[in-house]
C-alpha cells in the first residue's frame, strides 16, 4: 500500500525518519539514476561505472552510505538528494527542501513527481566527462607503451640477460628485452634497468607489459614493488615460451 504525506500526521524527526527509510528500500534505483549502470551489481558496495572514483555501500548497516572520492564528498542517501536533485553541498544546507525533495522522489506525496531534469543533466554531464578521461588515459598509455619501445634494447649481453642466467634461463625470450632506465618517463621506479615482458592482444599489438626490475648488474632490484605493469595488460598476457615456461624462476 502506497504511503502518502496527507495520511501522515506524525512529527517531523518521524517524517525523516519514513522518508529514510523510503530511500533505503530504492538506493539502487537512486544509484542508477544518479550515477547510471554499477559496474557490478553485486556485493557489499556499488561502484559507479563512468567514474570509479564514486561508490555507495548496499548492505549492512552502512546501506545507502556513499563517497565521492576524487571530490572528496560523500553523506547518506538524503546528501546525495541534496546533491544530485538540490545543487547542495549536503542535506543540511536546507534540510526541509531536501526533504520534500526525497518525499517526492519516494512517491510519497500523492500526486507530484520530482523533477528529474537537473539529475539527469548532470548524470549525463558525468558520463561523457568519464568518457572523455577513459579516452585521455587509454591515449596517454599507449603514448607511454611506445616510449619504452623505443627505449628498449635487445636481451643479448645485456643486465637482464645477466638476471636471466642468474635464475637458470638461458634461452632468452623471443621478444622480450632489456629496458635501460627510462627518468623521464611515468613509469614506477624509473631510475631502474629492467627485463620486460610485453603484453600482446590478439591481433598481435603490444598493449602494455611488465617491468622485472634488476640492478645495472643483473641482480634483484631491492624495491618492494619489482615488478610493476604498464600500459593496459587485461586480456592482453606476456607471451611466454615453453622452453621459458618448463624451467628457472623469475623472483
């Protein structure tokens, strides 16, 4: 049975209260209209598909919880009302709006709808904003994958070669190579020599790859971190050789 304001005669804090809860049961739908399609709709906690910077807690206790955290915002569900329907900060900034806001978009005012033109505005203002990043990033890695290429150097006699005896490998792998240290470059600890293994999709065309990180003498870099990707290498693997595959290790 529908729940409407003109049968509700309890006090405000109640009213708040019915209007929460009314929010709770429709957080996916506020998700959806607000942010679009999660990027897995399952599990503890939804995360925005045109921008992963945005997430919202679905079960448990913190159901309806969300952050932004690029903007470094983020409340419960009648914040994200005030955000995304009032052009507010938070629901505090005018709390009986953003209330009669919340009412409307529960359906729990007979008779009005809210007025989902400035949502969808910028939901869509979202969208092509995360497209456009998605587009930059994917340019801005594919830049990179081309510097280190130029960059690299063939395996024979060189440091990598040196780290590849060392683990017992001494057949080198085709098409894998020896990477100088690169400073100018976006990379993770540039300063280091490295074996690379480049990551290739389907029709052949290196994507991105992984970096082992060595000493200019062929020995296990020190860092923590010795081998970091780069570029993009989902779905794209390091081709790797039997005769590489059968025998030595690469810690």
């Amino acid at each position: 049975m529908a729940r409407h304001f003109s049968r509700f005669s309890a006090s405000d804090d109640a009213r708040a209260e019915l209007i929460r809860q009314a929010l709770l049961d429709r957080a996916e739908d506020i998700f959806t209209l607000a942010w679009g399609k999660p990027v897995k709709a399952r599990g503890a906690d939804w995360r925005a598909s045109s921008g992963s910077s945005r997430s919202m807690a679905m079960q448990g206790p913190k159901r309806g919880q969300w952050f932004d955290h690029s903007a470094g915002t983020g409340g419960d569900l009648l914040d994200l009302v005030a955000a995304e329907l009032c052009g507010m900060s938070s629901a505090r900034e005018d709390f009986p709006r953003v209330l009669d806001e919340a009412a409307r978009f529960c359906g729990l005012v007979q008779g009005e709808l809210p007025d989902l033109s400035a949502l969808m505005a910028n939901k869509a203002a979202r969208e092509a904003e995360g497209a456009r990043q998605e587009a930059a990033q994917a340019l801005s890695r594919a830049r990179l994958v081309k510097a280190l290429q130029a960059r690299a150097k063939p395996l024979e006699g060189s440091p990598a070669a040196s780290y590849l005896a060392a683990r017992g490998i001494d057949a080198l792998p085709d098409g894998w190579c020896y990477l100088p240290p690169v400073p100018d470059l976006s990379v993770m600890h540039p300063h280091r020599p490295a074996l690379v293994a480049w990551a290739v999709d389907a029709s052949g065309h290196v994507t991105g790859g992984q970096r082992i990180l060595i000493c200019e003498d062929g020995s296990k870099a020190p860092e923590d971190t010795r081998k970091p990707a780069f570029g993009a290498i989902g779905g794209s693997p390091a081709r790797i050789p039997a005769r590489v595959a059968g025998g030595g290790r690469f810690r």
